[in-house]
C-alpha cells in the first residue's frame, strides 16, 4: 500500500510546523538551551534513517542491515572523542536525562549516596530532584550557591561529602551562568573516594570551542545534550573513561533504552563534524562575548545578575530591583507577546515558587548562530526593558515586536527552506 497521496496530505500538521518556522525566524529566540541547527543535521534528522532498527552497537546488532548504520554509528563515536578527548563515548542516548539516568544504573546501586547542585539553585531534576527517578531512587543529597556571591561553594561541597560519603559527586548545571571548573569536585571526589560526574549539557558546544575548561580529563564520566550549545540534533551523548565504558554501554542498551535512533546518531555524526571545524571555536567564542554584552546592557537597564554577571552564554536575571511587582511569569508571556523568547526562572533563594519565579534565564547561542554580535545585544537588553517597563501597554509592545521583527530580518536564520 502506498502512502496517502499528495491530496491527502496532513496539511494541518505541516500548516503548523510552517507557523513554527516563522516565529522562530522572526522573533529573539533567547532560551539558554536553545539553538538552531544547521541545515544538514536537520537533513540527517529526517532521513531514511528514521526507518531503521539497531539495537546493540557497531559490530554486534540483533538485526541484520546495519552494515552502514554500524559506520555512521562509529564515525559519530570517533568524531566526538576527538572532539572532548575522551577515551569511550555512547552515542545513543535519547535525551540527557536518559544519558544520566544510564549513568546511575551504570555505576550506582539503588540507594547508594549522590551529591548534586540543588534545581532551585542552577542544578537539574536529574540530579536528584524528589520528583524524578534521580531523586526517588538514589540518595541525593544537595549542595547550593552561596548566599552572597551566588557562586559554588567549595568549602560547602566538602563539608557534605565528607559528611554523606557520596558514592558520585555530580556537577553541572543548567542555569548557572559562572564557569564550572572541574580541578575542586575531582579533588574533594577523590578525597572522599567518589566517582565524578560532569553534566555539560549547556556548556558542551563552549567546551567544545574552547570557550570553557574541558572536565573530561579530571571527570570519570561526562553527559551532556548535543542541541545546545553544541548545535547538533536534540539527544544525548556519554563519555567515559576506559574504566567504566563497558558498565556505560550496558546501562543505556539494554539497561535503559532499546533501539537507537539512528537518524538522531546521525545526526550528532554531522553536528561533531561541524564542531570540529575551526569556525566553531569562533563560534563558542562570540556566544561568550554575546553573553557578556547582553548582562552588561541589561544590567544598565536596571536589572540585577545573579552572581553579578556570566563567563558563560547565560545569564539568570534577578527582576526583583527592575520593579518589585513583576514576577518571572508574566515576563515570559509579555516579552512572548513581543517576539522575545525566554524562560522564567527561580533565583537562588527565590520567594516565589518555580510556576511564578522572580527571575528570567536568557541565553545567546541562537541569536549568535544568527550572527548577531555585541552591537545587537545592546538592542536586544533596550526591547527587553521597554517590553516590561510597559507591560500594560499594548502599543509599546506592538512597537517592540515590530523592532524584533526588523532585527531579526537583518539576520535570517535559514538561506534555504528547511
Ligand atoms: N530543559 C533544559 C534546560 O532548559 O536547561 C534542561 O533539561
């Protein structure tokens, strides 16, 4: 039987993708773990890939056909080694939850003691939040950013594991703007005889240009997102050292996942190639300048940095000092109304709960793919700050969505239909 004729065709779905296209390309798309992938990953992504099953790894499949999918899969692996230095990779995870959570069953036993950063102070629901699997079955324990400078605290890390004797230490965030350097979590891992995970999901494209220490050489297992900052496909990646990479492998086939999405592995092929051309290290580069110009602007506009800036492509914005009465939930829908995409966001010690939040988080890797720089952060923190000094203005907001819309014009996104 063939498939339904042109006639046929789900127009609705395809009208509402083509909607899709146009409010990414037309407005600030300014969510920190957001991006816009190439055309060729989204080629790779949508190829005939899709149709195939693989479960197992390159070399020892339970299907037959994987002869080229075995390649695909082994370049993908190679590519993202060379890329983080690594001794082993897994290419296969969905998602980064499903990378991490492989991790734990790879070289956790339920219930044994993890340290992680609190979700409310920058970490991740898979680092041990009560409501997800982390959390419900392994013994998390959290540390948090100090009460002054909103930085992590080393000493206090310390002090809980020596405290708790975690099994794994894990680091990494996902809205916290400060470098993470990996030499402390190794030596207080060590000191207390954990393992070390690095969580990298936002960082690993800056990682990968050089914009942020490497932790893969002081970490005994590495996880991160490939559609971040590295640009890639959405999916997740596991690097380990030599020691764990059989543990690894087992835990995400046939530990936790069943078959790869091999369109997906790719997908992440194409990504890594691209990463490793020399352009993305300017690429990583300019993220970070981004970033830095935007905290910049937006603080002379009268908002307050968590921790008082960024080092990396985020930022979290404490609205509190810009007008008491604004809360991170209506920032997100009026700047939405105006073109501006962003996520509301908890602050450290936030009053208000994670559904209202007293802060925004707000990323610059896609409008750099877009090729803006530092002149056209400085526009970006002016339409933020008018949107949401007249928040109950409809026509100030019109007049800023018509901004956005000719900014953005100046840098299309897509020089070919995708
Ligand atoms: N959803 C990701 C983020 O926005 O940081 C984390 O999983």
């Amino acid at each position: 039987m063939p498939w339904p004729s042109e006639s046929q065709r789900d127009t609705e779905v395809f009208g509402l993708i083509d909607k899709e296209r146009e409010r990414q390309v037309t407005g600030l798309q300014l969510i920190a773990s957001e991006n816009f992938t190439s055309p060729d990953v989204m080629e790779a992504t949508g190829s005939v890939l899709t149709n195939k099953y693989a479960e197992g790894y390159p070399g020892k499949r339970y299907y037959g056909g994987n002869a080229v999918v075995d390649e695909i899969e082994a370049i993908a692996i190679e590519r993202i080694k060379q890329l983080f230095g690594a001794d082993h990779a897994n290419v296969q995870p969905h998602s980064g939850a499903s990378a991490n959570m492989a991790v734990y069953l790879g070289l956790l036993k339920p219930g044994d003691t993890v340290l992680g950063l609190s979700l409310d102070h920058g970490g991740h629901l898979t680092h041990g939040s009560p409501v997800n699997a982390s959390g419900i079955l392994y013994n998390f324990h959290s540390f948090r950013v100090g009460a002054t400078d909103e930085r992590l605290d080393f000493d206090q890390i310390r002090e809980l594991a020596i405290k708790h004797k975690p099994k794994m230490i894990v680091a990494g965030t996902t809205s916290y703007p400060r470098r993470l350097e990996p030499e402390p979590f190794r030596a207080i891992a060590d000191e207390v005889g954990a393992l070390m995970m690095f969580d990298i999901a936002h960082i690993a494209g800056l990682v990968a240009g050089g914009a942020h220490p490497n932790p893969v050489p002081y970490a005994d297992v590495v996880t991160f997102t490939t559609h971040k900052t590295l640009r890639g496909p959405r999916g997740g990646c596991i690097l380990t050292t030599a020691a764990h990479a059989a543990a690894i492998d087992k835990a995400v086939f046939p530990g936790s996942q069943g078959g790869p999405l091999q369109h997906a592995v790719a997908a992440k092929a194409v990504a890594f190639h691209e990463a490793l051309q020399p352009s993305f290290k300017d690429y990583a580069q300019q993220i970070v300048k981004n970033a830095a110009a935007l905290a910049e602007a937006l603080s002379k506009q009268g908002f307050r940095l968590v921790s008082g800036g960024t080092d990396t492509h985020m930022m979290v914005v404490d609205l509190q000092p810009f007008d008491a009465e604004l809360t991170g939930k209506e920032s997100q829908l009026v700047l939405d109304e105006a073109g501006i995409t962003l996520n509301k966001n908890n602050i450290p010690n936030d009053p208000r709960s994670p559904f209202v939040t007293s802060g925004v988080r707000i990323g610059t890797p896609s409008v750099t793919t877009q090729g803006m720089k530092e002149p056209e952060m400085a526009l970006i923190a002016e339409y933020v700050a008018q949107t949401l000094r007249n928040r109950n203005n409809p026509a100030v907001i019109a007049e800023v969505r018509a901004k956005v819309a000719t900014l953005c014009a100046k840098f299309p996104v897509y020089s070919k239909r995708v």
